[in-house]
C-alpha cells in the first residue's frame, strides 16, 4: 500500500535497477526450458517492496523455506510499485503482499465489503483468474490506513475513535503529508463514512517529521499506518476505524501458481509462519528496526528463531 513517497524520477531508476538485479537471478527458469535443472536445486527468488515491514516479512518467509521446505532462495527487493509486475512476469515467484492493496492498487476494483475474509476472497479469486497467482492465507496483521493522536489529547477530549475524532475535530490540528486532503481514499473518504471534519487547522509536513511533530506539541492528529514502529510509543493513541471507512490491509503471500505445483510444501510453511503475525507483533518488529535502530535481517532472524519450533 503505499507507504513511499517517490519521485517519478526515483521510483523509474529502482524498477530499472531491480530489472537489472532479476535478469541474471534465474527465477523464470521453473518456466522456461531449463525448468529442469531449477525444480533440482529448489530455488525460489522472494521479492519485497523497499519498506521496513516488507522486508521484514521477506526475510522471515526465506528463513522458513529454507528451514522448513529445503529450498534455496533467492532475496530481490524492489520498488513497491515494480514488485507485482515482477511476480506476474515471473522474474521472482512470491512475496508479502496486502489485501487493500491487491484489491484497490492492482485489481483497480472497490470493496465489496471490509470483511477481511470477503477481501481476501475476492482479491485470492481474481488473481487465479487474471494472473494464475495464489494467494496464500491472511495473517491478522492489518496494515491499514489509520489516525492517531496524542495520549494528551485522547485523555482530555475523550478521543479513542474516528467518531470521536469527528465530533472534536474542530479542537484538533491536523497533521498530514498533504496529499492524504485530497485523494479519494484519504480524508474524502472519512468525510464520506464520518461526516465533516472542520479541524481548527491542518498542517503540512515532510511525511517523516509526523511522530515528532505531535509529540513536540504541535500538532494533534496525524495520519498513520496501523503497524508503524513508532506506535509503540505510549504517548500515541491509534484511533479505532469504528464505521470502518478504510478497507482492510492483511498480509498473506503471493505466489505463482506454476512455482506452488512445483513445490506445494510453500503453501504449508508460509501459512504456518503467517498464522504467528498479528498487528501488536508486526508492529513490535518495525518498531526494532525503525525506532530502535536495528536491521531488518537480524529482527526477522530473531522472530523466525522464536517461532520455528511451533511450525
């Protein structure tokens, strides 16, 4: 979904540069001639979008397939708005993916529902059928757009919801990148399920500077990811989406179907590893790397090692 903020510019040198990384990594070969020889040594390629939560759930998914299903794997990571071209030209053969996002991002269609299960069926269906890629199952982890506010201001005005949000709001500076004012399934859409919101003001400012923007006291609400690593701080209130204007973000794997035929252990130790990721324990592990300072590999190594003997 979503969580980059490129130029033009940027976003055309990393899907060229992935291209370049994918042309000598093999990964087509489970669909070429040489399919053979791939199947023999077991070799998938895992690709990941470049944010931290991304790679986190790459790098535990290699672990688990070279721990659990023998498999050499391969890492790529690209551009969040290259990854899926990548899988479906089959220059790598899975990666985490969320369900609001195959659904409004690549499917191009609106929510038949917010149901997680109704998400994930539609997007699981239509991607068998347009691009002969399997949706593994969901985790509970929802990475999904979302509002916080300071303790400071959940306490005095009783704020814990979107709802309450909206019937405060004229109390509330509001903070965002900007862009979130104007598209469709930013602001106008809370607008669309809440009612107006007539904030005392909105601010904008660079994407990065949001946490430390209210907890310096100068700003109140601010545009979040569900899972952001920064929520962990108990000086910030994830808002409840109680009228659920935003559509549900699960991760689960996606993976060619040509690739699951040739090694359908995958599918049974990807939705064992997907099953021990909810929102709290995803939202912990970017919170190591990107509050802490830790890196992306050691964290995803340290949470496959605490798991792995329950898969």
């Amino acid at each position: 979904m979503k969580k980059l903020f490129m130029t033009v510019a940027l976003v055309a040198v990393l899907a060229l540069a992935g291209t370049a990384v994918l042309a000598g990594c093999g990964s087509k070969d489970a669909d070429s001639p040489d399919g053979d020889a791939a199947a023999e040594k077991g070799t998938v390629t895992i690709g990941s979008k470049d944010f931290t939560e991304n790679v986190i759930l790459a790098d535990i998914y290699q672990l688990a397939l070279e721990d659990k299903a023998g498999l050499e794997v391969k890492r790529v990571e690209l551009a969040s708005s290259a990854v899926n071209t990548a899988l479906q030209n089959g220059d790598i053969d899975l990666y985490p993916e969320y369900t609001g996002t195959g659904l409004l991002d690549v499917l191009k269609t609106t929510a038949p529902s917010n149901d997680p299960q109704v998400v994930y069926d539609t997007v699981k269906d239509a991607y068998k059928t347009q691009f002969d890629i399997i949706w593994l199952d969901y985790a509970q982890a929802n990475d999904g757009q979302g509002v916080a506010v300071t303790k400071a201001i959940s306490d005095q005005y009783g704020i814990t919801t979107i709802s309450d949000l909206q019937k405060n709001a004229t109390e509330i500076r509001f903070v965002s990148q900007g862009e979130f004012i104007e598209r469709s399934d930013g602001l106008p859409a809370l607008e669309t399920v809440y009612g107006p919101f007539a904030f005392k003001d909105k601010l904008v400012i660079d994407n990065a500077l949001k946490y430390e923007t209210l907890l310096k006291g100068d700003g109140d609400a601010v545009v979040a990811y569900t899972t952001e690593g920064a929520l962990t701080n108990p000086e910030l209130v994830l808002l409840e989406d109680d009228k659920f204007a935003w559509p549900p973000y699960n991760i689960a794997p996606v993976v060619r179907a040509s690739v699951l035929e040739a090694y359908p252990n995958i599918a049974d130790v990807l939705n064992a590893v997907n099953a021990k990721i909810d929102t709290p324990t995803i939202t912990g592990l970017n919170a190591k790397v990107d509050v802490d300072g830790q890196e992306a590999d050691k964290v995803a190594k340290e949470f496959y090692d605490s798991i792995k003997d329950q898969l």
